[in-house]
C-alpha cells in the first residue's frame, strides 16, 4: 500500500484545483497564456496534485498525476476524523470532487514533510 512518504519528491501543485486541471488538460487552449497555469503545450506536460473525492463517505483524499491522456490516482488516503467535521460544516452531504481545504493542504504537508 502507497503512503504519502513516497511522493515527497513529486513536485506538486498545491495550487491547482480539479477544476482547473480539467481546464488545462481536457479543454486544451481553453485558458490564458497569462494565467497561473500556463496551457498543456504536448502529452509531456504534467501535473501531480491533491483532491477530496466526496462522492464516497467518509470522502478520501487522492494524490493525482495528470497530463492530456491519463489522470493516474497515486494514493488514497481516508479523510482523517479530526478534519470531518470542518469539512462537513464547510460542504455539508455535497457530493463531487474538490480542491483541499487549508487544514487539509497543512496535514498532507506535514504528512509528506513532516518528522
């Protein structure tokens, strides 16, 4: 079983939210040269980040590799406990896939990071 150990090397997007890598990598041309990401150029370009899947419960974090072809699901993780219920007062039973909240973001930093 991956753990989040394994990808610290990975250079990851904290940033990029599953809205905006659909924008880039299967809408291709649909965003600004001047945005914060710059458009897919070829099958070369990657992007490797974090989301909350909410379609199941409790919702599970996934660590994602992306370019124009495939989107590979590097780990999944269950939502830790301590996290759910902000989580469940920010989106209550919504369903969907989402960008992490700051909590989330700060827990997966030090899980990767961390002592």
């Amino acid at each position: 079983m991956a753990t989040l150990r394994q990808f610290n090397d990975y250079d990851i997007d904290w940033d990029l939210s599953p809205e905006q890598a659909v924008t880039m990598y299967l809408e291709w041309g649909n965003n600004d040269w001047r945005a914060r990401h710059a458009p897919v150029r070829s099958r070369a370009d990657f992007s490797t980040y974090f989301v909350v899947d909410a379609w199941e419960d409790p919702p599970v974090v996934r660590l994602v590799r992306r370019n124009s072809e495939n989107a590979e699901e590097l780990v999944s993780l269950p939502l830790p406990e301590h996290l759910r219920a902000a989580w469940t007062r920010e989106y209550g039973k919504l369903k969907g896939v989402f960008e992490p909240t700051p909590a989330i973001k700060a827990w997966l930093k030090d899980e990767l990071y961390g002592g």
